[in-house]
C-alpha cells in the first residue's frame, strides 16, 4: 500500500497530543506520563506522529523539500506503535504506525533513504543474510554438541539473529527447557535467514520482500504446523507485516513466553529452584502492541470513517501480556513488581525502527529512561523477551553503572528448573 492511499487518515490527525502524552485517565505520575521517546527527547512536534503525518502530507503535496534533516527526524522514530494505539482509542482510528513507515519507504523509493547504517544492514543481509555481516556458517555456532533437532515435527524454532549471533544464551536456554519438557522441535539449520524487520522498519521494502519470500518457502517445506521464536521482532514481523506481503502464512505464530505458560499448565515443566528476585518486566513494543495479526481489508470509506465492510482494527490490546507475567509468577522466589508504563502503554527499549543502529544516543537515551522507571519501582532486575531489548538495556545499564540486571524470561526459568 502507498502512501498516497493513507492520505485520508493523515488528514485524520486533530491535534489532540495523545500519541506524544498517555491519556490523564492512564497517567499514574508526572515523571512517567511520556509516551513518545522522540518527542519527550527532541520537544518539537516534527518529532511525533503529528508531526511525522504533516511531514507526509506536505511531501505527497509536493511542498516540502528532502533534506538531510528531515531525513533524520523520519528515521529517528522507534516504530513503537504507541501513537498508532493512541489514535485508534480516540476514535481518530488512522493507521499512523504504517503512514510512518509508508513515509520511510517513499524516501526510500525517491533515493533519499535510508540512513547510511541502514544501507549497511541491507549490505550485510544479502551477503551474510543477517544484519550484522557475521557468517552465515556461524548461524548455529551456539548449538550444544547434545543438541538434536527432530528432523520432522509440529514445532519449528526460528532463532533470529540477534539471539543467534549476540545473545546466543537466549536460544541455548530455550533449547534446554524444550528438552526438559519433552518438546520436539525441529529448526532450519541454514535455511533460516534474516526474517527481515529492521529492513522493513527502515523502508527497504524489496530487500525485506525478499527474506520473507525465501523464510515462507523454508518453513512450509518442514510442514511445521507452529513457528516458535525468542525474539519480540521476529515475533511481531511474522505476525503483522509478513501477511501483508504473502497474505496467509499457513502456521501458528507463537512467542517462546506463550508456550512455557502452556507446558506449566499442563505439568510438563516444573520450576523447583527458588530465585529471590524482585522483577519489573518490561513489555517490548512487538510483542505487546504490536503482536497482533494483521488483517487485511479492502473497501470504501463512507461519511464519518465508515468502513463498509467493516474493518477489524489492531487497538494493541491483544497483544502477548499475561503469559510472561504469569510465568514469572510461577517462579519460586520471584516478586513481580509493575513500572508505571505497562502493557498498550509501555515505555520502548529504544532499540527499534533502526534507531539503535543509525542514532545509538538516542536508543540509549530512551533505555535510561525505562531503568530509571524500573528502579523507581524498586526492581533489582528488569525481565523481558526480545534480545534487542536486552543489548539495549544491558549496553545501559553498564554505562550507568546502574544497580540493576538484565535477564530474559528463558533465563530465569532454566535457573529455576
């Protein structure tokens, strides 16, 4: 879709301020009551979904030129999807997440974008099909020599990248619980490449089309009837852009968190092992707001936004919430302790969208703010699921020299195992 075909929800925008400020009926405190990181950094409307729709509908107007700053505040957005929540609970309902990456791919497309270390992600990916020009033969390297994937069964693990070649603990984990649970799995091997989300986040559409083509036609030859990952951004990549190219996958998508809340459910795993901790689990943007399946729709636009046929709206709500907290909950030792952004409302990591890549300060601006919060709340650790949530914090909390830890949710579970 274009972004001339969003140009009616661009004109949707009344100023309210809701995708910069969370709603007074939601704020718990002054200190936390932000929602976009690029405003609450930067302060002008140009950096917040305002000001990014102005921004697409003076370009689709032909009044506004390229220029290298306005490249920058386009691409200095996380992609949190926060403002795209806000506008849907006002009733504005305009798909503000995808008029903003519509904008990237229309820079893009006229040779202005992206940022020049997006430019060497694509590098990286077509020849390493990863974003980080490792090896592709390195893919595995983390594997433990007792390690033996069935070579057929209902569950597929897809690694990504990130776990596979910068937090490889996080897939040795999840390897040994599925184990210890007695789950079959079954993996890619070097099938598996780069599923393609940053490269989509950053509007390089044909390389992103490309990798999901190549990983669909993977995955449907092992008839794997469910694709398992770790990773928040394959997770939320699957699940809502991927239809968008392929339209049905044809499998179940589900997040590692999801099915260890089943296996305790059904006394396959048994947490033994007390870990005393007091935890703030932090919800990343997709696999919370942003986890949702995307629906296709096709149809006309009627007096007030009436959609005909009916358009089924991604408000957020259903995203994946419950399952790592409960998991957490069933942890002997652990105390689960809230930050005031939760959930819809949850603060981002920072590392989204190609920030982390092309604006590090940024990213790591944003990360402070969600340890101070997690601090506040009297955490000692912060507990997530995505592994460019946890380079993010980590990198932060070093830094800092914050009395905090990092784990993810795999980890905590194989200490209690």
């Amino acid at each position: 879709m274009s972004l001339e075909k969003y140009r009616r929800d661009i004109l949707c925008c009344t100023r309210c301020g809701f995708c910069k400020v969370i709603s007074t009926q939601k704020q718990k405190s002054w200190k936390y009551n932000r929602a976009c990181p690029i405003h609450k950094r930067y302060g002008f409307d140009a950096y917040s979904a305002q000001g990014l729709l102005y921004i697409a509908h003076e370009i689709l107007g032909g009044r506004l030129n390229y220029t290298e700053k306005l490249k920058e505040i386009v691409y200095s957005c996380t992609t949190c999807g926060y403002c795209d929540y806000a506008c849907k609970w006002v009733h504005a309902n305009a798909e503000v997440l995808d008029i903003i990456l519509e904008l990237r791919a229309k820079l893009v497309q006229n040779g202005v974008g992206p940022m020049p270390n997006h430019k060497a992600i694509a590098e990286n990916v077509a020849l390493h099909h990863n974003p980080y020009g490792k090896p592709h033969t390195d893919r595995f390297k983390w594997m433990l020599d007792e390690t033996e994937p069935s070579e057929k069964a209902e569950i597929l693990y897809f690694v990504g990248c990130t776990t596979a070649y910068l937090k490889p603990e996080i897939a040795k984990a999840t390897v040994k619980i599925l184990e210890s649970a007695g789950v079959r799995f079954t993996m890619l091997g070097e099938g598996e490449q780069c599923c393609g989300a940053t490269l989509w986040r950053t509007g390089q559409r044909e390389q992103a089309k490309k990798l999901m083509e190549h990983n669909l036609a993977a995955i449907k030859k092992t008839h794997a009837e469910t694709l398992l990952v770790s990773c928040a951004h394959c997770y939320g990549t699957f699940k809502r852009e991927y239809p968008k190219v392929v339209g049905n996958l044809g499998f179940q998508v589900m997040h590692v968190s999801e099915l260890l809340k089943k296996l305790l459910e059904e006394g396959r795993l048994r947490l033994t092992r007390k870990v005393a901790l007091k935890v703030a689990y932090h919800d990343p943007c997709l696999l919370g707001r942003l986890g949702e399946t995307y629906i296709p729709w096709e149809g006309t636009v009627k007096m007030l936004g009436v959609r005909e046929p009916p358009k089924t709206w991604l408000f957020g709500s259903k995203g994946i919430y419950d399952p790592p907290r409960e998991v957490l909950r069933a942890i002997p030792g652990i105390e689960l302790v809230e930050m005031e952004r939760t959930r819809e409302y949850a603060w981002c990591c920072g590392a989204g969208g190609g920030v982390l890549e092309a604006f590090p300060e940024l990213a790591f601006w944003t990360a402070r703010e969600r340890i101070d919060e997690a601090k506040d709340a009297a955490a000692d650790a912060i507990v997530s699921c995505c592994p460019r949530c946890a380079i993010n914090f980590e990198n932060a909390i070093k830094h800092e020299k914050a009395d905090l830890a990092y784990y993810d949710l795999t980890e905590l579970i194989l200490k209690s195992l």
